[in-house]
C-alpha cells in the first residue's frame, strides 16, 4: 500500500481534477478541435452547464463543510475545505478568461461563414431602431421590473436564472438598484428584421434599453447577472413509525426547496461600480471571490437552438453530420427476440449500435404469453420514454411489472416522480430506491414459463435505460439467458424489495458489499501472478476515480511492476508515472462527440483474462454508497469486441490526452507521418 511519503505526490485533489476534465471540454470548442463552428458553441454551452452543477453541488458541499464540518480535511491532498475552495475560484477565474476567448474566435468564425451575433451597440441606426420597435412590441409587455428601495425589498433572485442589474441615480443623486428577471418564455435569439442569420441575445436587448423602463431615474450602468445556489440537498427521510408517509412526495416538497439555497456564486457580464458590486455581495451574503465577471454569455444554452435557426445550406457545414446508429437487420426484423437471445447472447455499444432491438425485447415481451414478469431499474429516464411505455402496456395486459425507481437521481428528480405516479396508476409495483442507498445500477430481468420450466433474459448495461443518452453516451450492454446470472438478477430484486443488500450472488458483483471487495482482490491476484514472473495486466475504462483504497491498490500494484491502463474520461486523482510509485500505471482521457460513459474492468491476459462490465465507477459513493451492479463478460465473441474497442480508444490520436506526473493532461500527437486517429470516428464508421 502506500506510504505516507507519496501521499501528495500520487493523488490529485478531486475538485480540482474535475476542472481539468472541463477544461479538456472547454479545448472542443477551440479551433485546434476541428469540429464545426455550432458544435464549438454546443460545447461551450457544455462546459458552461458543467461548471453550473460544478458550483451547486460540490462548490455547495464545500461551503457546508466550511460552516458546519470546519475540522473536515481532504483525504488525499491534505487541504482544508476553505482552502479547496479558495483554489476552486482561482482556477474558475482562468477558466473564465478562456471561455471568454472561445466565444469571441467562434463568434468570429461564425460571422465569417454567415452566421451574425450581434451587441446592440454593434448595430447601426437604422438596425437599432428595427430592434427597439420589436422590442416594444414583443419584450417589454412581458417585463416584471422591480426598482429596490425602501418600499421595494431586495428580491429572491432564482437559481442560474437571468436578471438585468441596472444601477439608477435619482434626486440629489442618490443612487439605487433596478432588477429586470429576463422572461424564460422568449426565445434568446432575437433575429434582426431583413438580416437572415443575425442574431441579438434577449438579455442584452433588455439591457440596452433598460432606460426605456426606469423613466424616471437616471440609468448609470447596465449588466446581465445570475446567482448560483446551493443545489446540495441533503436527503434525510424516516418513517419514523408512520406508515402514512409518502416518499414520493416527501422528495416533492424537498425539490421545492433546492432553489431557495444559500448563493455559491455571482455572475456579472461586465464590470460595475463598486456600489453595485458591494451592493448585491451584501445582499447575497458572499465574498468577492465568488463574484466573477464573463464577457461571454453567462448561459449559453441558445448554441442548442441556433442550429435549427439557421439555413439548411449552412447547418450543413456548420453542424456533425447526423448520424445513425448501426441497425442489425436480421435483429431488426425478428419478431422472436427472446428465443434468439435464449441461443446466443446479445451485445450492444451505444450509440454506434441502435437502442431498437432491447426496446422490441420489451415490447415482444410485453404481449408474450411466456412472460410472467419484467422487472427493471431505472435511474434516469426519457421525458418521452418509449420503454416506459411498454412497461405500462405490460403492467396492462397483465404482467408483472416491478419497477425500482430511484427518486433521488440528481436534477432528474421531478420527471423521476412524474414516471412513478404515471407507473403506479397502470398497476405496475414501484419500489423507491432503497434505503440509505441511492440504486445506481442497470439491470433488467424478463421471466418466462413454458412447459412448466422457468427461464431468465436478462440484461446489464453501463448506462440509464434512456432513449435520448442512448445517442450521445458510449455505453456498453449485455444480453444473455445464462441461468446463473438470471438466478443471480432474480435474487438482487428480492433482496432490494426486503432492504438485504448483503445477498449473496453467484456471478454478479453487486455494491455496497461485493464489488470493492472483488475489485481488490482481483488486484492482489495480478500482483501475486507478478511476483511469480506470470504475465499480469490490469485495465479499467470509467468516469472518474477517486477511491482511496483502490488507488492505493493500484500503486501497489505498479510497484510490483503489474502493467495498469486507466482511461478515466473525468476526474482521476491517482497521479501516473511518479517514480517508485505509479510508474508502470497510464492514465488517458478521451472527450469528444460523444460522451464516454462506459466502463469496464479487466484483470489478466490471454485465456485468463477475466473482465466485467459495470454502472460504477471507482469512486467511493459508487463503490461504498451505492447500489450498482458488475456483470461478467464470459462470452468470447463479446470479450473480443470489447478488447478491441479498448485497443482503438488507446491508439487515439486526435481526442485523446494523458495525465503525466505533474498531474497535467497532454494531448496525445500521432507519430511522424501518421494521420491522427479519433476512436469515436472509427467506430461510427
């Protein structure tokens, strides 16, 4: 294990490597990228969206421990939670100033291929006076403004909503604060009339004619603004003896409360008086290091809806070709999905392969006389979910329908609870979660009788029973009628409806109690082949890393000079190549088009290696805090496939970046006369 000596050396700061990974989103919206010009705004949009959960949850969870846990010290790096923070804002700060420098090339490149997004002060008199009429006609009727005086109390200002902060003067200049909440209602792109593909941003029209509204003040500054809150919400649910009370709408009221949070951050889109400056941190009760000025948009989420603004001929250069998940045709067009599966098991990497034939498994299932039961958890699901739709027509024509529904599923609550209200009025059985674990894995189970024998399909993925990420996550899937592993699927439903989470499994390693545990024990066993002079190999594809024991497994293990690739896609605090330490582990992230969501851990090589799939990454909530589900990969056509997507996501050349010693990441160049490989572009090919 590791000593105290390496303990700074080898590990990085979580927070801190997590604003790494979303600087490596950040670079997608570069010119060095290569990707077309909307698809740079989208991520800028991305990075921007990241950095807001970044500040609610973790930048939230900080300041708690600064008031309420001030002995809390980081496991790895040894920094209090106020000084993790303070290093949090002095990289935002930077980060800032970059996005800052995206925006204006890509505006720029943009502008250059016909595509126009204008400051008002940009136009002329005459585009000016166009706007204003507009702006009459179809924004200021829908205007709340507030003057804020004594009569006219400071107001809540809502969680990443956007207001125009104006700075008036009155008699003997006195000086006071205007608010404007800009309307969610409208569009954010205002076209400019008799322009094609120009464009105004709504909240910058407001500002500009915030003088319009405040006639009988002096307006002395504008700026756009928004407040970030605390999202952090502690779920703490009993039933203390009362039967009455209802989870589902516990998690209701609790969602009510997480825009009324405590401020983390305050956004000004420009520069203002020190009166207005100290004027809101008074009133929002933060520092000025939580204040941060952005030329770029402060939401940027109207890169989404530029690309159906514009022309077809442009959206043609400007915007991914559209692509189409590979179909299999004879899966396709099988109207006996499970007997097929009942010969050979299925495999499945989204989004190069369609979601199409698991969604038929269920909707064949769902009018299959064989079929006793479905039984599916589910963690984030479709607002239009295809599959829940056949859950309910299942649940309907008289199927056993079990749901375990995870309520607590970050920012997915609400249409969470939605789903399991509408599952519940079709007669399906919804189960909450489980208590003191929020239920994280994938896994579903059909159950079929005939000639009164029970047979299993069961499938496991690494990603959310989701339509829509189908198509944008890389995930992995397994569909197999292995006994065992139904016999195993079967036993992980009883045990969650009675709260057992230490059942005992056949092949399936399930956490809180028997994935950790697996992992290190698979760990010690290359170690041990190692020091006999067998080969040994380790390679993990996940998320992010953070897990202490297991990384301290890890440094063992290269110790032992057991060779360990990592491609860890977000935060990874086990630092590569430190000498007598890690030297024999490699670290790589991939970010591109798609979002790397996979994950899998193998241990050993050739005959022996053995390789599981998994819904957790090696991150202490997962492996200790969680329920998620490992499976077996034992088919040897499906552990091949993998093998090799593993091999041309290691040669890539193009999206590819390695994190050295100095806990930085490089991008990885291709050789002299090669050209650069993107794995996610092989693979769609």
């Amino acid at each position: 294990m590791e000593t105290k000596n390496n303990k700074f050396i080898c590990y990085d700061n979580r927070e801190y490597s997590w604003l790494k990974f979303n600087e490596r989103v950040l670079e997608e919206a570069c010119i060095r990228s290569g990707n077309p010009l909307i698809e740079r705004l989208k991520f800028l949009s991305i990075f921007t969206t990241n950095l807001d959960e970044f500040y609610m949850v973790r930048v939230g969870i900080l300041s708690n421990y600064v008031k309420f846990f001030k002995k809390y010290i980081d496991n790895k790096t040894n920094l209090t939670a106020q000084e993790q923070l303070d290093g949090i804002f002095r990289i935002t700060k930077k980060l800032y100033a970059k996005r800052d420098t995206v925006y204006d090339q890509t505006v720029f490149e943009l502008e250059e291929k016909g595509v126009v997004i204008k400051q008002v002060k940009e136009l002329s008199q005459d585009e000016k006076k166009k706007l204003k009429k507009y702006y009459k006609k179809n924004i200021f009727p829908l205007l709340s403004p507030q003057v804020i005086d004594v009569w006219h109390p400071f107001p809540f200002l809502q969680n990443k909503k956007l207001y125009v902060g104006v700075e008036i003067s009155g008699k003997k200049d006195s000086k006071f604060i205007g608010i404007i909440p800009v309307p969610n209602l409208i569009n954010r792109l205002v076209p400019l009339e008799d322009t094609e593909n120009t464009y105004v941003l709504l909240e910058n029209v407001i500002e500009s004619f915030a003088d319009e509204i405040f006639t009988m003040y002096k307006v002395q500054d504008a700026t756009v603004l928004s407040v970030t809150r605390n999202a952090d919400i502690e779920v703490e649910y009993e039933l203390n003896d009362d039967d009455s009370l209802d989870y589902r709408q516990y998690m209701k009221k609790l969602m009510k409360g997480r825009s009324k949070l405590a401020p983390v951050r305050l956004e000004f889109q420009k520069k203002m008086s020190k009166f207005f400056v100290m004027y809101f941190l008074k009133h929002l009760d933060i520092s000025e290091k939580q204040l941060f000025y952005s030329k770029a948009p402060i939401n940027m989420s109207f890169a989404f809806a530029l690309e159906d603004m514009v022309s077809a001929e442009l959206k043609e250069k400007l915007v991914f070709t559209p692509f189409k998940p590979k179909e299999d045709i004879e899966l396709a067009r099988d109207k006996k999905l499970a007997d097929r599966i009942f010969k050979q098991d299925l495999f499945f990497h989204y989004p190069y392969d369609s979601m199409r034939p698991f969604l038929n498994l269920i909707k064949q299932a769902a009018l299959d006389e064989r079929v006793q039961s479905i039984k599916i958890t589910l963690y984030r699901i479709a607002k239009d979910s295809q599959l829940a739709n056949y859950l309910i027509e299942a649940a309907e024509n008289g199927k056993e329908v079990t749901i375990l529904m995870e309520l607590r599923a970050r920012f997915d609550e609400e249409n969470n609870i939605e789903w399991a209200q509408r599952f519940e009025e079709a007669g399906c059985k919804v189960i909450y979660g489980a208590d003191r674990y929020k239920v994280h894995s994938k896994i579903c189970m059909i159950t079929y009788q005939e000639k009164g024998s029970i047979r299993y399909i069961t499938h496991v993925g690494t990603g959310n029973y989701n339509e829509k990420t189908s198509r944008i996550y890389t995930d992995f899937n397994i569909v197999t009628a292995d006994e065992t592993i139904g016999a195993d699927a079967d036993n992980f439903f009883k045990n969650m409806a009675v709260n057992n989470f230490e059942g005992e499994y056949a092949k399936l390693w399930i956490a809180p109690f028997g994935f950790k545990q697996n992992i290190l024990a698979r760990i010690e066993n290359e170690i041990a082949k190692a020091d006999r002079g067998e080969p040994a190999k380790i390679s993990i594809k996940c998320n992010s890393f953070t897990d202490l024991e297991i990384m301290g497994a890890l440094i063992k293990a290269s110790q032992h000079n057991v060779p360990v690739t990592l491609i860890i896609r977000g935060i990874c605090c086990l630092v590569p190549k430190v000498p007598d330490f890690t030297a024999n582990i490699k670290v790589i992230s991939i970010v591109g088009r798609f979002l790397e969501h996979s994950r899998m851990y193998s241990f050993g090589v050739g005959e022996e290696q053995i390789m599981y799939i998994s819904s957790g990454d090696m991150m202490t909530r997962n492996t200790e805090n969680r329920i998620e589900i490992c499976c077996p990969v034992e088919n040897k056509a499906i552990k091949e496939k993998i093998n090799g997507i593993i091999g041309i996501i290691l040669k890539d050349t193009s999206k590819a970046r390695e994190l050295k010693a100095k806990k930085r990441y490089h991008r990885v160049l291709p050789k002299k006369n090669e050209a650069p490989v993107n794995s996610q572009e092989v693979f769609m090919k």
